[in-house]
C-alpha cells in the first residue's frame, strides 16, 4: 500500500509536523497533510503490526487534528480519522438489504470430500485442472461493507443473508477499515465486500480476565465476543474491545462510468480472487494477503489443508478451517450457485472443538474466598484432544441466562487454549424430565448460610474457618507462583487436612513427619523432597509470602508495589486506605481488602506465628515500582545474552525498578540484544523511540 519512498516520504513528514504542533507553528494548510500521516501510522499499526511512532506521538498529532476541526467545523471531510471516534449512543440498528445475498459455504472434512468437489468443478468448467486460492475461514462474525466514491458509507452484518442490521458507526470503531479507499484507481465507483469481523485470542482473553474481575462469567469463544460487540449499542466500548476485521470477498461492483478498460468493464485486479485480495491489501484492509496461497489441482489443495490445520494453535485469531475458492472469477461465473452457497468455493473444516454432551447434575464448589461456583457434570466427551467431563457454569445469573436444567443436552466448546464453556443448552431435545438447578441456601461444606454483597453476582460462605476454604487457601498458599512448595500437591493437603495434620497455613511448617513417613506411599525420599521444599519456602521474598496469604484482590502484581512499600510485612497494620490508595495501581477496593485483611485478629495471629517459624517477612524493597535508576523504564530481551543468565538480567531489571514487557511495542523503552536476535530485534528497530542495547551497554546502565 505505501511503497519504500511513500513510506520514508511519510515519516519525515510525521517528523515536520510533530515539530510544528510542538513549536506552535501548525497551519491549517498542514490538515490534509496530518490526515495522510494519521493514516498511514493507523495502517502501520492496524494492518502490517508494526508502528514507526510511539503511541503519545500519534496521540499529540491525532489531538491537533480534533483541536482544528473543532474550531473550523466547515474543514471536517468524513474521511478524517477523527470521525471514527464515537460520539454517543447509536439508535437501535436499522435493517438493511445487501446488494448480493450473502450465502454460506458448502463444507467438506476430509481429503474425499474435496476430490469429490473437484471432480464437479472440472465437470462445470470442463478443465482438467482448476487453479485454486486457498485463505483461513475465520471463525468470526460475518459483514458486509459498502465504498462509493472512495468513500465508506455502510456496514452490514450477516442477518440473515438477504437483510442485515445497518452497524456503519461500530464499523468505524474499527481500526482495520480504512475510511477512505481509492477505489477509483480500479475504476470502481460503488463496491460491496465481505469479510470477518474478529477478536484476537489476546483481546479475548484480556476481554475475559476483564469481565472475571468484575465478577462476570466469561464468554464462550471470540466468535461471540466479536458478534456481540459489533451489536453494542455505544460505539466507545465497541472501540474498546480492538475488533479487527478481514476482508476476503468482493461480491459486487460498478465501474465507474467510461471506464477505460478494452472490455470496457472491469480492471485487472478484479479478474481473480488472488487478484481481489492483492487490491484490498493494496488499498489498506486487511485481507489475507499473507496467509492465501494459490495452487493448481486438488492434490496440493489437501497437502495445504493439512499442513495449515497443525499450525492453527499457533495463529494470533481463531479459523475454524479453510476456504478453497476456484480462482478464476470468470470460472466462478460460469458455475454459478445454488440456493445456499456458490459452487466455486468449499470450506475445508477442521476438527471440531464443538460438542453436544449431557448436563447430569450440578455441584457447588468453594473457593478459598468462599465463592460458591455451580459445575456442571458433564457425559465425559472428547473436544480439541481433552476429554471433558466438568465445567464451571459460574453463578446463579448464568445458570438462568443459559436456561440450563439437569438433564440438558448442552453445547459445549473449547476455543484454542481457551476453558471450555457452555454454549447453550438445546431446548427443544427436552423430554420434560429435566430437573431445575436449585442454587443451595447454606455452604454445601459447612452449612454456613450464604450471603451475597449488593452488585455481585457471586454468593458466598462467609466463615473463614470452613473446611473447603482452608483445604483451597493452603493449596494457593503452596503453588507454584505463591510459596512454590510443589512437592506438597493438591492431594496431600487434602489428606493432610482430613487426617488432622494440617488445619490452618501454618501447620504446613509443623507437620509430624514421624507419622508422615509411617503412611503409605510416604517413602524416605518423597519425605526429604517435601521437608526439603517446605524449609526453601521459609526464605521466599516478602511478595510472593502476601501473594501467597489470598488476600482478595492482591494478585502477584499488586503484592510486588505492596511488598514494596513497607519495611516488614506487619508494617500493614498501620496502613490506612489513604496510605495503600497512594501506591500504583492500587484502588480503594483493593486497599479496602488489604485494610480489611489485617484487621482481622485471627490474621494477625496467624502471621505473628509465621514469623515465629522462621518465614521472611522482612522487604528487600526490589522489584518493580519505586526507586532504582531504572524506574518506569521497560525492558525486554531478545536473543543469547554472553555474560547473564536471562534470568538473572530480568531480576536485575526489576531490582533496579524496571519493568519486564513480554513484547515490542511502542510501551518498550530498552531492547537488550544478545546473540542470534531475531523478529523482536527487526520489528524494535522500526520504532524509534526504542533503545537497542547490547548486553554490555546494558550492564553499563545498570551500574550508572
Ligand atoms: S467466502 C460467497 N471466505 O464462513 C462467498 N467466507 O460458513 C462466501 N467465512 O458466511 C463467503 N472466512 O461469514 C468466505 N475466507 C472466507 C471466510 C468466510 C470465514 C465465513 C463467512 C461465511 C461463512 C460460511
């Protein structure tokens, strides 16, 4: 889309003007110029993933644009990458008509099938060996998108194929659909493409953690989150979400009137599907440029379907299969579709992560903060290689909102590495034998009555003494990111619990070993490994100790800032809200819980009896936050280092109050670079603002 020269033509522009907004110097004649350059880094960073300005630069440009328009409302063009921005709530969704139905895809699933496929193809075509392009099937929710004069004017979704739901102003949220697109340059005067709107596995996932902080049950698969995001009603949170959207299909164009074509119709790009996406690429969408290929026959078309479906873990999005598309658009003329789906094209569907399976019964486990979480029993069935046989349903709002009984056939799914989830149950199998789930009114472990604070959807047992919760606070107290006494496991504190050695965290540093060893399976070396962990535990830095105590709200993050704002450990009891609030990241709720926590005298004696036994409680003030000659600096490190062990060159980092970023981008202030460095290193240096340091040169900063 932007050739080398454009490209470097650009940056010393982004250069220009970034100097002219600091030195006051910009000009209304520099607009369409700082439309271009807001353009391009959108494309560098939504499409390609790979920005050549930090995101504050972008920000101070971005906000000069807003700033003029503001005071000269008469310059606004609609292609302005201001007019993305939401302003509002969008009405409900008018319905719409596309300009070509949007059919489905006929499906095969294995090599006899698409022989199958291909016989008809060559049957219709009368060729002997069909050219094919074949690009990943995204699993996300299908739309259409209308250009006329360059310009975008609607997005549609899917519906139900012959009507959709008009969604142009969430469309706009979304970053990988370019405003404006020279269409023209193609001849093309109005044009409707197809494609996919997606969420990545990341975004999901961050969407998900999102959602589990505030209590809410996540969703099932990026599918649904994409489908339902592109029907919220305020535009900002769909922004929020970072949809992305791909571009595979062009179902309708008109020329532009004389187009001067010698058929006098269409451009050359339009005369095959490689060639349609080789346009949307080059006009700035995200079609899969990269990720088709095109191939002759149908021998070649089943080696790629197999090579690619062992690679789907690896793919940044989730694809249910892929899509092999005749690649002649003439051919695709010639054979025409049916009511469903176009004969020109098949999807190749991979292995199925969906399966239906019986809910036999519901249990109600409790957490070590005494939540009560409804898992459903399941008939074991095999999705993506696991076997699964429970699955959490999370809380009462849930149950009902899945309108799920107990004798359901449900829908379950498991996306990539994703928990598997309930997606529906399916009414209309019942026999009326079904059961109602019947959330209990007392623990099931204790008998304490449940409570439930105002806004949450979770209830609890509120006795600290209740036997699940201290099994589960031990078993937190002891895994691997908290005290790291792995040789202990979840069975034997259970059996530790029920035998009667281990009724609260600091049993754990008094267990009889004597009558450990006479149990079966306790031979003299597992007893050495254990005895031998438990001891290690006792000098464990003071961070993982308060992440290990299961504060609600302190994960390991919070509990490094916590451990580094005090001396010792008891220290807390003297801490207000104001004094915790003050700290990074740490909100009233968080420090609510911290206050809390140590207020309790039966805490307090249980940490006064931890110190007795030898535990560290004392800070050594190290990682992250405050302090250190690298504070607020972020670091990462790419490639063989000589002279450090990686690990120790990280905890230098955060001794020093730096900060570890597990990727590049434009939040990365230093790349250390050891030997054989190799995609991190290339994409580092497209962003300026990172520094790239050899192992040396980092040494040297430290010790400054
Ligand atoms: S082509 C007439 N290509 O899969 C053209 N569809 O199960 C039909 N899909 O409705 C669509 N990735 O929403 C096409 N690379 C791809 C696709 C794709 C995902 C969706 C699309 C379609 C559904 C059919």
């Amino acid at each position: 889309m932007y050739p080398q020269q454009q490209t470097q033509k650009l940056q010393s522009l982004t250069s220009k003007l970034l100097e002219k907004v600091k030195n006051q110097h910009f000009q209304n004649q520099d607009l369409e110029d700082l439309r271009e350059v807001l353009r391009f880094h959108e494309y560098r960073y939504y499409i390609l993933n790979e920005p050549l300005i930090a995101d504050y630069e972008y920000d101070i440009l971005f906000k000069e644009l807003e700033k003029i328009e503001a005071a000269n409302p008469s310059l606004i063009t609609a292609a302005s990458p201001t007019q993305r921005v939401a302003k509002g709530l969008t009405k409900d969704f008018p319905t719409v008509a596309h300009l070509v139905p949007m059919l489905s895809l006929e499906n095969s699933y294995n090599a006899e099938d698409l022989i199958d496929w291909d016989r008809k193809a060559k049957e219709l075509t009368g060729l002997e060996t069909i050219e094919y392009c074949i690009e990943p099937k995204f699993d996300g929710a299908g739309i259409s998108l209308i250009y006329e004069n360059d310009l975008f004017v609607r997005g549609a979704t899917r519906g139900d194929g012959v009507e959709g739901d008009d969604i142009t102003t969430n469309i706009k949220q979304i970053r990988s659909v370019p405003l404006s697109a020279k269409f023209s340059s193609y001849g093309i005067q109005q044009i409707e493409i197809r494609g996919e709107v997606m969420l990545t596995k990341n975004n999901f996932k961050k969407y998900n953690d999102m959602l589990a902080e505030q209590n809410l049950p996540p969703l099932a698969n990026p599918r649904n989150a994409a489908a339902g995001s592109l029907r919220i009603k305020d535009p900002k949170e769909v922004s929020r979400r970072n949809l992305e959207a791909f571009l595979y299909h062009v179902s309708y164009y008109i020329n532009i009137e004389g187009w001067p074509m010698t058929d006098g119709s269409t451009s050359n790009a339009l005369l095959t599907h490689s060639g349609c996406l080789q346009m949307l690429w080059d006009l700035g969408f995200r079609s899969p440029q990269k990720e088709k290929k095109v191939v002759k026959g149908i021998q070649a078309v089943i080696d790629h379907c197999h090579e690619f479906e062992k690679q789907r873990d690896d793919l940044p999005y989730e694809v249910d299969g892929l899509v092999i598309k005749v690649n002649d658009i003439a051919l695709q003329d010639k054979m025409g579709m049916t009511t469903h789906h176009p004969r020109w094209a098949i999807a190749f569907k991979f292995k199925a992560r969906q399966a239906t399976t019986k809910l036999r019964a519901v249990e109600f486990q409790v957490g070590r903060t005494g939540a009560i979480t409804p898992v459903a029993k399941l008939d074991p069935v095999a999705i993506g290689g696991v076997t699964v046989s429970s699955i959490s349903v999370h809380n009462e709002e849930y149950i009902k909102e899945k309108d799920l009984k107990i004798g359901d056939t449900v829908i379950i799914e498991r996306a990539g590495d994703v928990i598997p989830q309930i997606v529906k149950s399916l009414a209309e199998l019942r026999d009326g034998k079904e059961k109602n789930i019947h959330f209990p009114k007392h623990c099931p472990i204790c008998k304490t009555p449940l409570a439930k604070e105002e806004e949450e959807a979770v209830w609890r047992c509120l006795n600290i003494k209740c036997p699940a919760q201290v099994v589960e606070r031990i078993i937190h107290f002891t895994s691997k990111d908290a005290m790291d006494i792995r040789s202990f496991g979840d069975a034997n504190v259970r059996k530790f619990y029920d035998m009667g050695f281990l009724q609260d965290i600091p049993d754990i540093y008094k267990l009889p070993f004597d009558k450990i060893g006479a149990l079966e399976g306790f031979g003299e070396k597992s007893m050495t490994n254990l005895k031998t962990a438990i001891e290690a535990s006792k000098k464990q830095p003071l961070h993982r100790l308060i992440y290990a105590l299961g504060i609600r709200f302190v994960g390991e993050t919070t509990a490094k800032v916590l451990s580094n704002a005090v001396d010792h450990l008891l220290d807390f009891k003297n801490k207000s809200l104001e004094d915790l609030q003050s700290l990074e990241d740490i909100g009233p709720k968080v420090a609510g819980s911290i206050v809390k926590f140590f207020s309790i005298t039966e805490n307090l004696n249980m940490l006064e009896e931890l110190e007795r036994l030898g535990l560290n409680f004392q800070s050594n003030k190290s990682s992250s936050t405050n302090g250190g000659n690298l504070s607020g600096q972020t670091f990462l490190f790419t490639g063989t280092l000589m002279e450090l062990k990686r690990s120790d060159a990280e905890a230098m980092v955060e001794k020093n109050g730096g900060k570890l970023l597990s990727g590049v981008s434009s939040k990365l202030n230093y790349l250390i670079v050891g030997e054989d460095a190799g995609s991190k290193l290339e994409k580092a240096k497209k962003i300026t603002s990172i520094k790239i340091l050899s192992e040396k040169e980092f040494l040297q900063l430290i010790n400054a």
